[in-house]
C-alpha cells in the first residue's frame, strides 16, 4: 500500500544518500525499499535531536505545513480573537488549535465523539470542544463556546458545520479552507473574508 512515509537509509550507492538518512516519501508500507537516487518522491530530511523521524509526517510534514501557513499567513489571528476549527482532531486541526492558543487567541474546534473532544481540551489545549453529532443545536453550542463571535474559521470539513459557523462571524472574520490553500492564483490562496448579516 502506498503512503507518505518515512524511512531510514540502510545501505546507498548513491553520493545523495548514507546510511542513517532520514528520508520522507510516496513509497510502500513495507519494511525494505530499493529506489533510484533521482527519485523525486524522497527528501531527505534533517536529523534534529529530540524530534522522532515521525514527526515528519505530522507537525514538520504536510500537516504542520497546512496548519502552519494557513492559520498564520492567511488566517493572521490576533490575542483575544475567537478562532474556530472544525475537524479540529485531525492532524491538521490539532496543530492549528495549538498554534492559536501560542498566539493568544480563544481556541474552538468541532470533533464526531466525545473522546475526540476530550483529547482536544486535555492534550491539545482547546478552550472547548463541540461533538457536532451529539450537539442538539449546533448554532447555540458555538454560540455558546464563541460568546464573542467568531475572528477566524480554520475549515476542514465544509457542508453543515461551515454553513452553521458562518452564522457566527464577526465582521471582517478570516476563513481558511483547506482546498483553498493548495490553489495556484495568489488571489484564491488568500482566503475569504466575510461581513455578518444582522
């Protein structure tokens, strides 16, 4: 099965690669890999101390990338500002929550069970956590949880949560959609604004 993986080198006839690399790439879940050296589905990446080689693909891969980018250059929260994230426990809502609350900012994110929204209030820090499955009224719990409206919305799933959240705006709210961030037009990259209707 293929997938972004990581891997260590273990033997190289190439001048690019020596035993002990760290590598990530498009290969096989498989515990051996041969490829050529101009694979350009393998980087190597660099050894930092107290960080796991797995990390790669979470917090210092395409994940962390995505939370990064978008929440920061995009999405530029505030301190004090209200920042919502649906899909808030997967690997890219979990970093964005993370990353705004290191900015000061009131962290929301919606999650499908309970647990998920316990591990975002425990382990990842969340102000609070909507199970939007559960949620009798799924208006009234962000308003709940985002008293002051909403600044900035990090959306990874779309349909009902996003049209719901829209609800919530602040005028000049910042909206992050993950599709948004992998567009080729600068104007597209740059997110939507919105304006509240009273």
């Amino acid at each position: 099965m293929r997938g972004l993986c990581v891997g260590t080198v273990v033997e190289s006839l190439s001048d690019k690669y020596k035993p002990g690399d760290t590598v990530v790439g498009m290969f096989g879940w498989q515990g051996y890999l041969v490829l050529n050296e101009d694979d350009t589905h393998l980087t190597k990446v660099p050894d930092i101390p107290g960080v796991p080689p797995v990390a790669w693909l979470g917090p210092f891969g395409s994940a962390g990338l995505t939370a990064y980018f978008g929440l920061l250059k995009i999405g530029n929260p505030q301190p004090g500002q209200t920042v919502l994230v649906s899909g808030a426990a997967g690997a890219v809502g979990s970093i964005v929550g993370q990353i705004a609350k290191i900015k000061g900012c009131r962290v929301v994110g919606t999650a499908g069970t309970e647990e998920k929204c316990q591990k975002l209030i425990e382990k990842f820090g969340f102000d609070a956590a909507i199970n939007y499955k559960t949620a009798k009224n799924l208006s009234d719990e962000i308003r709940e949880a985002c008293p002051n409206g909403v600044d900035v919305f990090f959306d990874l799933v779309g349909g009902h949560i996003l049209d719901t959240a829209l609800r919530r705006i602040n005028d000049g709210m910042k909206g992050i959609k993950r599709e948004e961030l992998y567009r080729e037009k600068k104007k597209e990259r740059e997110g939507w604004r919105c304006k509240k209707d009273d």
